[in-house]
C-alpha cells in the first residue's frame, strides 16, 4: 500500500449491511472506487476472521480487516498478519468470577490461526439459551467444541457473553471494575431480545487496532470512521469525521458529526460522500 489520503475505517453489521452473508454491491463498488481513489479501506468488526469473510466475500480489492473487536489485524486479501492482542488463559479465570450469581457461561475464541474454534461448555447454560446457542453457532459459521474446562495452553482473541441487557451489565461492570479488559455490549442483530458482551485484551478495541494501524500504514490526512453500536466508539473516537447510522445509541449519536441512513437505504455511501467533500 502506498501513500494514502486517509483512512475510511467502517463496522460491519449494521453499518455496511443488514444481511449475515453478504454487503450491498452499491456499497462494495463505492468502497473499490475510494481505494483506487488513495483512500485506505478498514473494517473493524466484532466478528469472528472467518464469519466476517461471508460478508466480504464481494471485496475484490485491499483493505484492513479488525477482527474479533480488533484482537487482531490482517490485511487482505494476503491475510497477512500485521498485529494482535490476545487474552492470556489467567484472564479466562478472572471473567468466570464476574458470572457468581449468572446461571450461564461464556465461549471463547481460539483466533483466525486456529480456524477460529469456539470453545464452549453446555453444562453450564440454561437449557432455553441452548437453541440460541445453536443457531449463533450455525449463522456465524463457527466450528464449536464442547469441552468440560477451557484449555490453558492458549491464548484467546475473544471471549464473548449472552444473555438479557441486566446480565450483561452486571457482568460489564464486574470486568470494568478491574481495568483489564474492553468490554463492550451490543444488541444481537440477528436475534431479538438478546445482548452479547464482548470482552477482549485491555489493549484491544477497534479504535486502539485502529491507531496502530497509522503507525504500521500512515495516517493521512483525514481519518472517517462510521458504526452503529457501543463497541464502535472507540472506532468514532479516533476520527476526524464522525459517522454513526441511524438507530444507534444514544452515546455514538452524540458523537456524530452525520447520522446515516441504514444500509439498506445506502445510508453509508450518502454519508462517506459527505465526510470526503465537506
């Protein structure tokens, strides 16, 4: 990558598609047409490398791929690694004391390196998330293995929580309180009346992948970033030009320099355009 003119840094979910599987084609050419223009293209997503392939299937130039709320950063369509921030196994114990009181558990990711196996352990859930577990596991095609303890000899991107919006504050605040981890809580897109937490390294956030990024690439002279959800804060905070899509919280609406339409309205590209010219 040469000398670029800046960094257009975007979600996924919610942001540049409301499908599991694929992104508008309108969107994906007015991204190709900003990268051949000199712009840097970076997603920053809070899914799993091989998940958020689905949905990029149809990029057919370069970019940056923030996986797993920026645990790790890859460019594309190399995959050659450029950084990431795991959680150690020490920190897997500290995350089970914040569910004393919870009647469920967390999985945790083993990373784009080991094909992105999901380790989970069914005896500790509820059996009525069950059938969410099973079809998060089959729309998210994610290889999940059942196990009675995690194992200690790896190190994990991403541990990722479910449950009602009181649960996963509760368990939030617990891991806040320690100053060791992000978390950030977003609403599953796919599935009503669900939260998930994503927990990752201290160091690991969209918006931290983001800055190391320009140390690695180069700034540029203008940095637009867009989202829809709590964990793209980090992302926004970063940018020169704010972007955040209609029906987001009421914290990344504040912060908003434009409020875009969804993505199916082609909100995105409506307000890139505006972020370039202004």
């Amino acid at each position: 990558m040469g000398k670029i003119k800046g960094w257009v840094a975007l979600d996924i979910d919610g942001t540049i598609t409301e499908s599991r599987d694929d992104v508008p084609k309108e969107t994906v050419t007015f991204l190709r047409e900003l990268h051949e223009d000199g712009w840097g293209i970076a997603l920053a997503t809070g899914r799993s490398f091989s998940f958020a392939l689905t949905a990029l299937s149809a990029f057919d130039f370069p970019y940056i791929l923030l996986a797993q709320n920026g645990s790790v950063a890859l460019e594309m369509p190399s995959k050659l690694l450029l950084f990431k921030k795991y959680l150690s196994p020490q920190k897997l114990v500290m995350i089970e004391e914040a569910f004393v009181g919870i009647d469920s558990d967390f999985v945790a990711y083993s990373g784009y390196n080991n094909k992105d196996m999901c380790f989970w352990r069914p005896s500790k859930f509820l059996k009525n998330n069950l059938s969410y577990l099973s079809d998060l596991q089959k729309r998210q095609h994610e290889s999940w293995e059942a196990v009675d303890f995690f194992p200690l000899t790896d190190s994990f991107p991403l541990v990722k929580c479910f449950g009602t919006e009181g649960e996963v504050d509760q368990i939030a605040k617990y891991l806040k309180a320690t100053d060791l981890f992000q978390v950030a809580k977003i609403r599953d897109p796919f599935a009503d009346d669900y939260f998930l937490l994503l927990i990752t390294d201290r160091d690991a956030s969209k918006g931290n992948s983001l800055r190391e990024l320009f140390q690695l690439k180069g700034r540029g002279k203008r940095v637009i970033a867009a989202g829809d959800d709590e964990n793209d804060e980090s992302l926004l905070a970063v940018a020169d030009v704010k972007i955040a899509m209609e029906g987001s919280p009421q914290t990344l609406l504040q912060m908003a320099d434009f409020i875009a339409a969804r993505p199916n309205k082609n909100g995105i590209i409506e307000a890139l355009r505006w972020a370039i010219q202004s």
